[in-house]
C-alpha cells in the first residue's frame, strides 16, 4: 500500500526499528530478558496494574537508551487482566492535561497505575536526546497517552511517536488535543488488523445515557498484508516483516547486527496462502 503525504521527519527506518523495540516488550514479558539492537542498552523497565475488578501488577514496558536516542516501549495485551482492561471501555476525563477530553477507562487506569515510574525514571536520563515513544496494540494506546502526557508536562518536546495496531484511545476531543500537542506522532495499521477498529467510532444510546465517541489519532499510516486470520492480521511480527520489505538493505543489516532483535523472517505470502488452505 502506498504511502503518501507524510510529514518529512517520517522515517520507514525508524518504523522498522519501533516495531522492533515492541517486539522486545512481549519477549521481555514472557522470558523476563530482551534482546536491543546494536548501540542501544537497557536503562529501566516499569510495573502498572491491569485488570478491572481483581488488578494484577505486570511488567508492561522498558525504557532504553543510545548514543543520541532514547525509547520508551509499551506492551500491548498478553493476559487475560489486559483483556479485561481492554474491555473497560466506558469513558473518564483523562487527568493529565486539561480540556483534553475523555479516554478509555480501562486502558487510563492502566497507564495511571505506571506513570508514576515512568516519569521518575525519565527524569534520571538526558533531555537533549530524540525521544521515542513506541507500543504495539494495547500499548500503542498507552503510548499515545503517554506522549501526550509528555508533550505537555515534561520538558521532552522533541517527542516521536510510532504506533501499531493501536486502537481508538479517546474521544474527538482528546484526539484534538493530541493533534495539537504531538507534532510527531505516527500510527501504523494493518488494513486488514480488525483491532484498529476498536473500540467502535460510535456506542449509541442506551449503551450509556449519552452514548460513546471515539476517535483515532494522527497520523495514520496504512499497510496491508492479508495473513487470512484474525491473529496473525494483528501480530507485531508481520508488521516487522512487512515495514521490512520497503527497505531491504536495512532491515537485513538490521537483522544481521542484532541478531534476536526482530522475529525470525518467514515469507508473508507462503503463511498467508497455508492459513487460507487451512
């Protein structure tokens, strides 16, 4: 799928890298250890509770640092407390920055219960650095509300933010204020990934007394790769791969220098052709 009319400073390098980095939290959540790419080091890692009516503490993300970088990785859904947070979709002002609408409820309680950390552990690390903020999914999500957070209430303004897979965080009024506070902010989907279409545009009354709106984020990024099921459509891994392929030469090298960085390559189009035979 072409790609067209994106801001300059929108980098197909740095997607690749991104979706490396979420990559990294689910291996760092399952294994407890993580593999960066070269010139990178693991600086912290952070804790925040999921769950709606029994709250579980997970490790949902990890800050690594470079020469003349810094990332902040967010975790997306790998347990059933995540589901549960995920399912929490009713709406609450989000309480980090004025008039900037309202959010979904499962996943800002998530990101209160961690902000804390996050913020004293970035504190601890150089200002003057690119700063990235990255999350596949549910932590897509987080990372948006993260940058803005940010954006607003930090001295971090050179602030980057690629997405995947992220789904609708807030309503209009809170993508207006995104839209108005983090200038660099890129969200990656999978045309054919059905989480990107939740929660729905729309919960009409009497869903609740006034209903619900959500919107997305800008700036959406399209890309397609049909892998003919849900789950597959929706993995961090495929849309590794499939950045990949728009630059051969760096996502080979990248492969090369950092070995275990990324998930082992497979052909997109043989698993594809296997599942729709299945």
């Amino acid at each position: 799928m072409k790609q067209c009319d994106l801001p300059e400073i929108y980098s197909n390098q740095d997607a690749i890298l991104m979706a490396g980095f979420c990559y990294q939290t689910y291996l760092f959540y399952d294994q407890q250890q993580l593999v960066l790419p070269v010139g990178f080091e693991l600086r912290s890692s952070f804790k925040g509770m999921a769950g709606v009516t029994e709250k579980t503490q997970e490790n949902f993300g990890y800050i690594a640092e470079s020469k003349d970088s810094l990332v902040l990785a967010f975790r997306g859904t790998d347990s059933t407390p995540n589901l549960d947070s995920d399912l929490d979709l009713f709406q609450i002002p989000f309480p980090y920055v004025k008039n900037a609408g309202l959010c979904h409820r499962g996943i800002t309680r998530i990101y209160q219960s961690l902000r804390e950390e996050v913020l004293d552990q970035l504190s601890q690390l150089p200002q003057d650095k690119k700063f990235y903020i990255t999350g596949h999914s549910l932590g897509g999500d987080l990372a948006i509300m993260a940058a803005l957070d940010l954006a607003v209430n930090s001295n971090r303004k050179a602030i980057i933010a690629y997405t995947y897979a992220a789904g609708r965080p807030g309503d209009r009024d809170f993508a207006a204020a995104f839209k108005d506070q983090v200038k660099n902010s890129f969200r990656i989907y999978n045309v054919h990934d059905f989480i990107p279409t939740l929660p729905a545009a729309e919960y009409p009354p009497p869903f609740t007394e006034t209903g619900l709106v959500y919107e997305h984020v800008d700036v959406a990024v399209p890309i397609a790769f049909q892998m003919n099921n849900l789950f597959l459509n929706h993995r961090i891994n495929y849309y590794f791969q499939k950045l990949g392929e728009q630059d051969h030469n760096y996502f080979r090298q990248l492969q090369s220098s950092s070995p275990g960085f990324g998930p082992e390559a497979i052909d997109l189009s043989a698993l594809a052709a296997a599942m729709a035979n299945n």
